[in-house]
C-alpha cells in the first residue's frame, strides 16, 4: 500500500524523479572494496531508512557520493540513523501511510537539494 502511495505522488509532481542503480563488489567478504562514486550529486530519499536494511542502503548510497534523506516513523531512531551515516544524511519524519506526509516530505527535499533522483521505498 506505502509503495503504491509513494509511486501515485511521485507520478503526480511535476518533478521527474529516475531510479539510479549502485554495483559492488564485496571484495570477498571483506567489505566493500568499490571505490566507484556513481551516486556522486544524487539525492535519495529512502523510507524505513532509520534501521535496519534502509539504514544499510543508505550508508551504501553515501558511500557512493549520493546524499541522502531517511524518512521513518521514529524520529528517535532516525535522529539516531542520520547521526551515524554522518553529514550526507538527513532524517525526516514522515508516516508512509499518509499521503500529506509523503507529498511533504518529496517537496521538502526537492526544495532542500533542489532535485530528488531517486526514491527508495524500504
């Protein structure tokens, strides 16, 4: 439902909004070895990004020269995230499930950044 409710704002802004892809290699176990900065200028805005695997591609996002803005339900826990990804994150509180959220949270971003790349629905 949250994944429909984000595409159908999306669709409806007037600002185009393309999905970016980031590969690497894991090195073998060792962690990341890649030091590719193909998101390097790109704004992601990613929901469910205070824990978990959204706070995990958002570190992965960072780490590829894109910033990024973590909305979650719980400002404790994203306050929390966005500290620890460190200056390329921001966190923004925002409930998925009510679409004035979601359309806030797309404009505050747009208006911030002055453009949202790619949105990430966790």
């Amino acid at each position: 439902m949250a994944a429909l409710l984000i595409r159908s704002i999306v669709r409806r802004s007037k600002r185009p909004v393309a999905t970016v892809s980031a590969s690497y290699s894991t090195g073998g176990g060792r962690g990341c070895t890649c030091t590719s900065k193909k998101l390097e200028g790109k704004v992601a805005l990613i929901t469910g990004g205070a824990s978990g695997l959204g706070k995990a591609t958002a570190g992965e996002f960072i780490h590829h020269g894109a910033r990024v803005v973590i909305v979650d339900s719980n400002a404790e826990s994203g306050t929390k995230a966005a500290k620890e990804l460190g200056v390329s994150a921001e966190f923004m509180r925002c409930d998925v499930t009510v679409e004035a959220d979601i359309a806030r949270a797309i404009e505050t971003t747009v208006e911030r950044h002055g453009k949202l790349v790619l949105e990430l629905n966790l």
